[in-house]
C-alpha cells in the first residue's frame, strides 16, 4: 500500500513543481495527436460528406471497410508504419523512423478511420433535409459538401474529438514507431509504460494523472458538445 | 447511444490506464490469486502449485527460460511463472512480496535486497558476457584501437559524438553502460546519445534502423544477429562480464510467498544437472553457448 501513497505523493510534488520533462512530455503527446487528428479532420470530414451524398457503387462495402478499420488494433498500425518506414522498407529512405513525424503518421492512420466512420454515420442519418434543399437551390457536389459541414459542425467536432480521445491514449503505434527516445519521441503513455517497468511509481502516476485529466476534459468537451447539439435540433 | 457507449469505454480505459501505472506491475497481482488458491487448495502439498520468478529480459528473450522451465516443473511439479522485466524492477518486485524467486544480473543491489532483508540468500548462477556492436564497417574504428576497453571505447564514441543507443530503462543492461561510462570518466549526453527507454530487441531494431553503436548482452544479440546489420566491435572486457545471481525472497514479507517452493527453485538451479542444461543451451541454434554455468557446488 505505501507503494501507492508514495507513489502518489512523489507524483503530486512532480506535478505541483511543473517537472520540466514531465511538461514536454505532456506537450509532445498533445503536438503529436492534436497533428494527426487534426490532419484527419482536414482530409476525414470533407471526404465523408462528400461520400454522403455522391453515387457510390458498393456504398455498403464502403460503409462495412470503414466500419472495420475503425477498430483497428495500434500495434498493427505500428508494426505495419514501422516496416513501412523502416530503413530497408519502402519509404526507408525518407528517414522518418523514430521521430514524431512517424508517430503522426501512425496516429493519423488510427484516427482517419474514425473521424471518417463517425462523421459519415452522422451525416448520412441525419443529412437528408439538407441534400434536399440543396437540390432545390440546384447545388453541385461541392456545395453539397460545404452545406452538410457546415450544418453538422458539432456533430463532427465530436468526431475529431473522439479519434483525439482514442490517439492520445494509445502506446501500441507510437511506442513501435517512435521507439520512445527520450526528449524526442517519448510520450505520455510510452513514458507511464517505462517509468512503470522501472519502478518509478510516482512519475508513472504524475503523467497518468495527467493523461486522465487530458481525457477527461476531452470526454467533457464531448458531452457538452453532443448536449448543445442535441438542443440545437429539437 | 453512439456517444455514451463510447464515453464509458473511455472511462474504463482511462481508469485502467492509471490502475496499471498506480500499481505494481500487473502481471504479478494476477498471478497472486492464482498462487493464493494454490496454497489454500492443497495445503498438505509440501512446494504448492507454482512460484513466480522474478527475472530480467536476457533469461526470456534468449530463450534460456523455455529451455530449461520445463525440467524444473518435470521434477517438482511445480509451475513457473515468469515475469521478465529490468533488474531494478524485478527486485522490486520481491521487495513488494510480488514473487518468490529473483533471477537477476545486478550483483551490488542483489547484494543490498539480502542485507535490508528481503532476500534470504543470493548465489551465483552463470554468466553471460556484453559486446558493444557498430554497424557493419565499424565506421567509428572501435575494433582496430579498443578491441578489448570498453570505456575507452566509449570515450571514443562521445569524442566523435557518433550515435549511441541506450536503453535507458534502468535495467541491468543499462546500469552496466553507464557503469563504463562512469569508468571512462564521461556523463553522455547530447543529440548523439539516444535514451530509447526500451527493452533490448527494440534498442538493437533502433541501433541497427539508425547506424549506430549499442550495448548489449551476448544471447540477444546472438538471437537477433540475422536480422541486424551490427557486429561485435568490442568485447572480452572484463568489466563486460554479467554474473547472474539467484535469490529465494524473504517469507517473511508477504504470507503470499511460496517459501518452499521458491528454495526447491535455487537448489535445482544450482544443481549440476541443471547447470549442464544452461551451458549446453545455445549451442545448437547459436553455434556457441549464451550463458556460462558457475554455481558453486554445494
């Protein structure tokens, strides 16, 4: 037990003291995935309006494809950026393994499928009424397109905010692709698994408190946003 | 519907996120039930239905434990269960009563978990060596002027600020590098000196991805060597040597400890038998033995 109240007094003091490498930790993690979602979201939600309301053959194979990738385990996105980035691998000459860049493409892959899936569920449910009016103002595909974004807005903040959730929180991708080096490619949850695996409790409790309270604002900005947006449409 | 479900997933991964960090490490928690329903399931039973060993990557990675586990439970009937982590969180895990048996490579702090009384007594097992390996070329010249000095090897390396890759992790392994860093007079530091905070397969994946010099012990190296574009630069350095010791941890910590059979564990270890097992392992697939016996006959 004195493990745990050691552990958590070590951590408070850590925190409280604003450890230098505690926060650059906190702000890689934050650079990395608030990159790839937000990378995600530029190309994720026009992508999945657009798929909304064109003719698409095969639109249940689509729906079922991104449906499936949205569960994809990180450690096979790891393993699969990794080989791909990897020296003697396709894009080996770019030079990209263990840096942040790799991870945001490893993260990016993770939540594209996420942003895409939620975002097209909720627009493809819900977006009737508009499709149809824009057909009456005799709109083309990109004004279609501009019209759904815009009238489901909180609808697809709550998607990018959700790929977010799941990016932040992962170790499986950006541990293999990042390789956790210090001062460059360690993040919140790779630096828990390490300061976990030495024994140093309370720096592995400071950055999962940490980590929580990143989640927990992110679930709240969630369910405020997915409340507004509920009193919105009624 | 969509939303909540999903935010009480978030939830529970989030609270498991910090169960996992605000806790020892989680394997051992599970594995002490199911030890705890050992004893209490068959009390006449003299050892009990298994023990948990302690132990460092280099036993799991190279495959020794698979190799020789086996007798162990032919013998006693006694069950093994590993957890392999770094040094310094396996003997941690004993001093928390988190298992039975340590099987480490770190003979000052074994030394000091018997002294403050967690371990009851500590023996030599075998011992494997450590090689500094460069890329194929030794672009660093290691191997024509420090064949055999470990610390003016890497007094080399820092001189030219040539990519070094640590573990960084606080392992056996890592505690060894710095050790020869401190001998060699130098704090590493700086772009070239990589703190990877891994284990020893993904260090040498990254030394060999980024062409550049690591540590390691023998038997991982010598499992990986197929894949990796690094050879021995330097190594018969005596202080490259790695003793492994055994340690039965103090009953007296935790009721939970399988006393008995965590010292049916050191005997056979130490026995002659058990010793031919480990030095003849390695040989057939590696060409060469990884670890080398040494316990003394008792």
């Amino acid at each position: 037990m004195s493990v745990i109240a050691d552990g958590f007094q070590q951590a408070f003091q850590l925190i409280v003291s604003g450890d230098g490498e505690m926060l650059a930790i906190m702000f890689r993690s934050l650079t990395v995935s608030l990159s790839a979602v937000g990378l995600a979201s530029l190309i994720g939600l026009p992508l999945a309006a657009w798929l909304c309301h064109v003719r698409l053959p095969g639109r249940r194979a689509f729906e079922l494809i991104v449906f499936n990738l949205m569960s994809l385990p990180t450690v096979v996105i790891g393993l699969i950026v990794m080989l791909t980035l990897s020296r003697s691998g396709p894009l080996g000459s770019l030079g990209l393994i263990y840096t942040a860049k790799a991870m945001i493409i490893a993260q990016f892959i993770l939540t594209l499928p996420i942003v895409v899936g939620l975002s097209y569920d909720l627009m493809r449910r819900n977006g009737k009424r508009v499709l149809e009016l824009a057909v009456t103002l005799g709109a083309g595909s990109g004004k279609k397109t501009r019209l759904l974004l815009r009238e489901f807005t909180p609808g697809l903040a709550l998607s990018s905010i959700t790929a977010f959730s799941r990016a932040i929180a992962e170790v499986g991708a950006v541990m293999i692709v990042g390789g956790n080096i210090r001062h460059h490619t360690r993040v919140l949850t790779t630096a828990i698994t390490l300061n976990n695996s030495m024994g140093e409790y309370g720096m592995a409790i400071a950055l999962g408190l940490i980590l929580l309270v990143l989640a927990f604002g992110v679930n709240s900005a969630i369910y405020f946003l997915s409340g507004k947006h509920r009193e919105n449409r009624t | 519907m969509k939303t909540s479900t999903l935010l009480g997933k978030l939830v529970i991964l989030a609270v498991a996120a910090v169960l996992t960090a605000g806790c020892t490490p989680s394997a051992p928690v599970t594995t002490t039930v199911a030890q705890t329903e050992g004893i209490t399931e068959a009390p006449a039973e003299a050892a009990g239905a298994s023990i948990i060993l302690s132990t460092t990557t280099s036993t799991q990675d190279s495959g020794l434990l698979d190799a020789i586990l086996p007798d162990f439970t032919a013998k006693t009937g006694i069950e093994v269960k590993v957890v392999a982590v770094g040094t310094g969180a396996a003997l941690k895990n004993g001093e928390d009563g988190n298992c039975d048996v340590v099987l480490v490579h770190a003979r000052s702090d074994e030394e000091a978990f018997v002294a403050d009384g967690f371990g009851l007594e500590r023996f030599d097992v075998m011992y494997n060596d450590f090689v500094l390996l460069g890329p194929v070329g030794d672009p660093a010249g290691l191997k024509a002027d420090h064949q055999d000095d470990a610390a003016a090897a890497l007094k080399a390396l820092s001189e030219s600020k040539t990519v070094f890759v640590s573990r960084g992790d606080d392992s056996g392994t890592h505690k060894k590098e710095l050790e020869i860093w401190a001998e060699a007079g130098i704090e590493p530091a700086g772009e070239w000196y990589v703190e990877a905070g891994q284990g020893m397969g993904p260090v040498l994946t990254m030394a060999n991805e980024m062409k550049a010099y690591t540590m390691t012990d023998r038997a991982t190296y010598l499992a990986m060597k197929a894949d990796l574009d690094l050879e021995i630069v330097v190594a018969g350095d005596e202080g490259l040597l790695n003793q492994y010791g055994v340690i039965a941890v103090n009953p007296d910590i935790s009721e939970n400890i399988n006393a008995e059979g965590a010292l049916a564990f050191v005997d056979w270890i130490l026995s002659a038998e058990t010793q031919s097992l480990i030095g003849e392992y390695g040989i057939e697939a590696f060409g060469e033995p990884l670890f080398f016996p040494n316990a003394i006959k008792r």
